[in-house]
C-alpha cells in the first residue's frame, strides 16, 4: 500500500465517517435493528436535526437501511446493511484504540 499519495476511496471513506456523530449511530447500530428515539437515547447530544441529516447521509451511502412496517402507529427501524456491517472491525479498532490511549 501506497501510503505516499492519497487515495480518493480512503478520503471518501474518512470523509463519510469522520463526519461528527456517523461513527457513534454506526456504533448504536451494531448492536442490531433500532429505532430512531433508541439511537437518540444512546447519543443523547445529537439533535434530532442532525441524527435525521445523518441517518439519511448513511442511506445514500447504502451503510444503513431504512425498514418502515405498517403498523399502528407506523413502525421505522433502521438497520445496518451488509456493506454497514462490514465497518464492523473499523469500529472495534477505534474501540480498542480508545481504550488503550484515550484519558
């Protein structure tokens, strides 16, 4: 790997998820389906405003999946999809990396 030049899928990569709050939703979804006040109680910081610009930016990327049951009320959940899933390791590793460096 070249390290001496920038590659634009990593700087796509680190721009979608360097965004505030994307690896923190991302987080909250791997541990499974949630809905959008779940989310907001795990990442009580986040606007509604901005949660709903995020999880709608992590759409577009096809990193999140939006389910909507109809049910009454209607039901929404938002799940990771296998490309969303797959972020999995990153997550663990800035995990781990936290755990050992961050004060």
């Amino acid at each position: 790997m070249d390290y001496n030049s920038m590659c634009p899928k990593y700087e796509a990569a680190a721009e979608m998820l360097g965004k505030k709050w994307t690896g923190l939703i991302i987080r909250v979804l791997l541990g499974g389906p949630k809905r959008f006040k779940d989310i907001k109680t795990q990442i009580p910081e986040i606007s509604d405003r901005v949660l709903t610009e995020r999880m709608k930016e992590l759409e577009d990327y096809c990193v999140i999946q939006r389910n909507v049951y109809p049910e009454k009320p209607v039901r929404i959940e938002y799940i990771l999809t296998e490309k969303g899933k797959e972020l999995t390791p990153v997550i663990t590793a800035i995990q781990t990396w936290s755990e050992k460096w961050m004060d």
